[in-house]
C-alpha cells in the first residue's frame, strides 16, 4: 500500500511541475538572427533554424518555424480610374486616424466609418487637407474608412484600432 500512494504522491509532484513548465515563452537557439527597419519597415530574421516550411492554399498562408515575428497587417483599396492620392495615418492607432488629401483640387469628398461587422459608426466630410475622425469611443478592432466622391467609392483604409 505504500509504495502506491508514493507512487501516487510523485505523479501529482510530476503533473503539477508539468503544468507550470507551459507558461515558459517560446524561444530559439540559432547560429545567428537579427533585426532592422528603416522608416515604416521592419525584418527579423534567423539563421540556422531547422524546421520552417509555409504552405499556401486559396488566400491562406501558414508558415510554421519557431521565429515568429508579430505581425498588423493593414491594407489599402484603390479603385480604378481615380488619380486622387490620400493617406490614412498612424495606422495602427490607439484615440484617432487622419485622413490626408495630397491635392486640393478635389472637394465633395466624404468619409464612413464601418465596424468590422459592417454597421456605419460615424460618417463626415473631408475638410481641407487632413481630416481628423476620432477613435477614442470606439472599442479595440479593425475598422474600415471608405472615402467617396459623390456616390463612387476612392479609396478603402483597413484601421487597426489598439490601446
């Protein structure tokens, strides 16, 4: 009966150990690596690390490998036939996004603001050179600006929100 219940004793030690050694944070050990940026781009790279490979189906890409750099992907949308140049900044951003005219030539130009479920937050008219629309209501997430002229779609900003 006792070497049962020392048994017993050592196997909760062992899962109880066990479950503390997940919270460790992932790590590599490689010959060399590094990173850089220069203005709005960065790289991080490694060398020598033995298990990477990405595969790619339809519009999902998977690459798998210790090195993992954080990624916010933001993405702007041009539509054809428009020569109107307009800048939405700092993207990510934590209070407010302002959208910039680099020509102002170009008037009647309006803003919506969309939530990533598509419901219309708040809508206004660009004025002057920048625009400023405020953020500071509105919950972390994605949102989406689409500039319009008249009825026609300009331009689509992807607008990561985070504190």
């Amino acid at each position: 009966m006792m070497p049962q219940k020392l048994f017993i004793s050592f196997l909760m030690v062992l899962l109880s150990v066990g479950m503390h050694a997940q919270s460790i944070s992932p790590f590599v050990i490689a010959s060399s690596g590094g990173e850089g940026s220069s203005g709005d781009m960065s790289i991080e790279w490694t060398l020598g690390e033995m298990m990477v490979e990405t595969f790619t189906a339809d519009d999902i890409v998977l690459t798998q490998g210790f090195h993992q750099p954080h990624l916010i992907v933001t993405s702007i949308d041009e539509m054809p036939g428009h020569d109107i140049s307009i800048d939405a900044y700092p993207n990510p951003t934590s209070d407010f996004i302002n959208i910039r005219l680099h020509d102002d030539k170009y008037h009647d130009m309006e803003y919506n603001l969309f939530n990533e479920q598509g419901r219309l937050i708040r809508s206004g008219r660009l004025e002057g050179l920048i625009t400023e629309i405020s953020l500071n209501e509105q919950q972390n997430g994605v949102y989406f600006v689409i500039i319009t002229t008249g009825r026609e779609e300009v331009k689509t900003f992807k607008v990561v929100k985070n504190r």
